[in-house]
C-alpha cells in the first residue's frame, strides 16, 4: 500500500469516528451533516489542486514549489523535483548540442547534412561557401536545385560514393577545386563533406612544371654534351678540333653544375629553420665581397659605384644574404650592355634596411616583372644561357628575403635599366656602435 492510499485511509477513518462520535454524543443528523461537510471540503480542496496541477502542467516553472497542504504539498514537491532533473537534462543536451554544433563550424571542411529527400537539413559555414548556400534561406530545398555542377548532380544520383568527386570551376571566381564526398548514414540521410584543394592542385601543378622544367634544363647540356661524345668517338679529330669540342662540353657540364647547386641551394633555404633574429650580418663583409665579385665579373666594362652605410645591419644569416644580394649584383652586370652603369646603395630608409641595385640596363617588360621569381622565369633565354644563368636566381632571392622578413620591389623600364629594391622590417635592422677613430 503506498502512501496515498495509507493517508486517504487514515483520512476516512478519522472522519468517521468523528462523525460516530458526533452521532453517540449529539445526534445522527449532525454526524450526517458533519460527514457531508468534510466530503464537500474535500472535493472541493481537491479540486482546486486539480486545477492547479493542470495549469502547472500546461506551464510549467521551475523555480517555485506551490505550497499546498498534505499529500498534495508532496505532489508538488515530487513534480517539482522531476522537472527540475528534466530541465538540467535539457539543458545539458542543448549544450552538447551546441557545442556539437560549434565543433563542426570550427571544422576546416564543408559540412552539409541532407534528409531521405536529399533536402539540406543543416549546412556549415564552409559548406555555406563551398556550394555558396545560405544555411537559413536554404533550409529543407533539395540539394541539387542549389548546387547544380553536372558533375555533382551525377555523382549524388549515382549512389556511388566509394570516391570523392572533383568539381572544378566553384567559388565567385569559378576558379576554386573542390573535393567533394557523400557519407550515407542513418535513415537514407547523407552527409557531404568538402574540402577546398585548390592550393593543393596549385602546388601540385607547380611541382609537375619544376620536375619538367628541371627535365628540360639539365636535357640540354646533356644532349649536347651527348652529342660532343659521339663526335669524338665516331671520327677522328686532330688536336685543335678535339680542344675546342672539350672546351664546349666543359661548359655544358659547368652549366649542369651551375643548375645542380642552384637547386640544392633552393632545397636548403626551403627546408631550413627561419633565420636567427638576434646574429647579426657582418654587412662591412657582405659589402666588400659584392664589390669584389662585382668588378671581377664586369671587369671594367660598367661604372660601378657602391654607396654603403658601414653602420647599418641586420639580423639573420650572412651566408644567404650575401647569395641574394650577390645574384642581384651579377644580374645587374650581365643585363647591362659594356658602358652601362650600376648604383648599389645600402642605407637605412625610414628605420628599415634598405639594399638598392640600380642598373642601365636592358631592363624588363612590365609583364614579366611579377614572374621573375619563379624558378627558370626568363624574360630572354638565350641572354640568360649566354650569361650563364640559370633562370633560379631570382627564386634563390625570394626564399632569402621571406626567411628574413624582407620585402622585394622590382621598377624597371625597358632599355633604360632595372632597379631592384630590398627593404628589410625594422625589427632586423640594427646600427652598430662604431668607435671614433
Ligand atoms: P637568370 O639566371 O636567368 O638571370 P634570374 O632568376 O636571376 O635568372 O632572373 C630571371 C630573369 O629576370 C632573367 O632571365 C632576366 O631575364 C631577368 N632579369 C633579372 N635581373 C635583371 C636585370 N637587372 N635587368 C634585366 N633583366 C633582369
């Protein structure tokens, strides 16, 4: 028996020994009246509770315990106590929820969930931008009314989702890569994940044209070479012939040479650690050997002049700083005809570092200028070839400076000179405290 049953019990029985002793001691009729009266009460107690109870149901709050009288003071209290449980319930649910929700917007992926209508039930943010949906206005629209790409139409109709769709030609521009793939899940539900690879497609072109380019560079000395060799096997040559035929396939060994340790140099920038940024660049040094090689490679076919702040410094690596400044240099020289001239400037601008190669030279076309630092750019091959260039100074360059935080500029006029100009942060530049003499 539980306790309702027990106080109800308790309840009736209390009355009806009070009305049999009402009966005893003052007559039937008052005992009969008294237990109508205590009926009535109790009907009428009852039913307001009902009432109450009803109306609590209907809208419930949860921070107050009405306050009522015996067994329904208790009901109130258990009901009370069950939805508060209920409401940390929900609660808790709607915090995984959202946090769930949260996890999947920080994904880096596109995330669309389609129903057993294939209509988008959620999307997002990244989804939102890959198929350009609006997670709100789209809601419940069958997904292929929004992304109508043949491609991922057929793909979605196909119900083959062992491999991801490529779809090509997404994004405002329509220059964007997408990898898309479905997930069947649930009741005939579908989950669409994407990824953008358009940078991945891009490196990955890059390395196909710098494998094929590499190919290419080192196939023609070696062809030549090749050529040399079969000559001098094949038929007879006296010994000026045979000196002049080991002079030519000298160069094209050095040239292979040249391409080879290029390429290493590249390699090594490109897997090193970013440049200290407390060792400074002995810049006297740096300044010194550029004049050196500079003159020994034009010998004495430019005026040259070098215009050095001895103070002035930077943080880093001298050896590449020398390699970037030293290809800016001989570049300088080997596109400026005989009698031409080339300024070198290092100075401090504005608190940053700045290293200035100004020539009279051949000079660029405005065209070319923002390709120069891919590997092998040439504006003209066969002046490059002649010089002995290998089309990757100017990629050697870049790498250094982005190690080093610097900035380059490139201004040139065709047939009046080039000047090219590194500026470096001033967070690496330094002055040196040179005593007086
Ligand atoms: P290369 O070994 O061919 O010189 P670089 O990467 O150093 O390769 O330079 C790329 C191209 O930029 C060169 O082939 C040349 O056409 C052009 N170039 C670089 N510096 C100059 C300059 N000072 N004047 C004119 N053209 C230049």
């Amino acid at each position: 028996m539980n306790i309702i049953w027990a106080r109800s019990l308790v309840s009736l029985v209390l009355l009806a020994v009070l009305c049999v002793a009402v009966g005893v001691f003052v007559n039937t009729k008052a005992a009969l009246s008294l237990a109508v009266i205590a009926l009535l009460a109790q009907g009428i107690f009852s039913t307001f509770h009902k009432q109450r109870l009803w109306r609590l149901l209907d809208a419930p709050v949860y921070g107050e315990v009405p306050s009522a009288p015996g067994i329904w003071g208790e009901i109130y209290y258990r009901l009370h106590k069950l939805a508060k449980r209920w409401h940390a319930q929900v609660r808790q649910v709607e915090q995984q929820h959202s946090r769930f929700i949260q996890a999947i917007q920080a994904s880096p992926n596109g995330v669309a969930m389609l129903d057993d209508h294939d209509q988008i039930e959620w999307c997002n943010a990244i989804s939102e931008q890959h198929f350009g949906l609006d997670a709100k206005r789209d809601l419940r629209q069958h997904i292929t009314h929004l992304v109508r790409h043949p491609d991922f139409v057929r793909y979605l109709n196909s119900h083959q989702y062992d491999e991801m769709l490529i779809m090509r030609g997404m994004g405002d521009k329509r220059q964007n890569v997408l990898s898309v793939q479905v997930f069947p899940y649930g009741e005939n539900r579908k989950l669409v994940l994407s990824q953008d690879i358009t940078e991945l497609e891009r490196t990955d072109a890059m390395r196909r044209d710098f494998v094929a380019n590499v190919s290419h560079e080192l196939k023609t000395p070696l062809t030549v070479l090749a050529g040399f060799l079969e000559t001098m096997r094949d038929i007879p040559l006296d010994d000026e012939e045979r000196a002049r035929y080991l002079d030519l396939m000298m160069q094209q060994a050095q040239r292979m040479q040249h391409i080879v340790s290029d390429l290493l140099v590249l390699a090594t920038l490109e897997g090193d650690n970013k440049p200290p940024s407390n060792q400074m660049v002995d810049m006297r040094a740096v300044v010194r050997h550029l004049r050196e090689d500079a003159e020994s490679l034009s010998a004495g076919r430019h005026r040259i002049s070098f215009d050095a702040d001895e103070a002035l410094t930077v943080t880093g690596v001298e050896t590449e700083i020398l390699s970037a400044f030293g290809n800016l240099v001989t570049n300088a020289i080997r596109y400026t005809p005989d009698g031409g001239s080339i300024n070198v400037s290092w100075r401090a601008q504005g608190g940053q570092a700045t290293f200035i190669v100004a020539d009279s030279g051949l000079g660029i076309p405005a065209a070319d200028i923002p390709r120069l630092t891919e590997r092998f750019y040439r504006v003209d091959r066969s002046r490059s070839r002649d010089t002995g260039g290998t089309g990757l100074g100017l990629a050697i360059v870049k790498h250094v400076l982005q190690r080093h935080d610097a900035q380059l500029e490139v201004k040139s006029e065709e047939g009046r000179g080039s000047t090219f100009t590194v500026r470096f942060p001033a967070a690496r530049t330094a002055m040196l405290h040179t005593t007086a003499a």
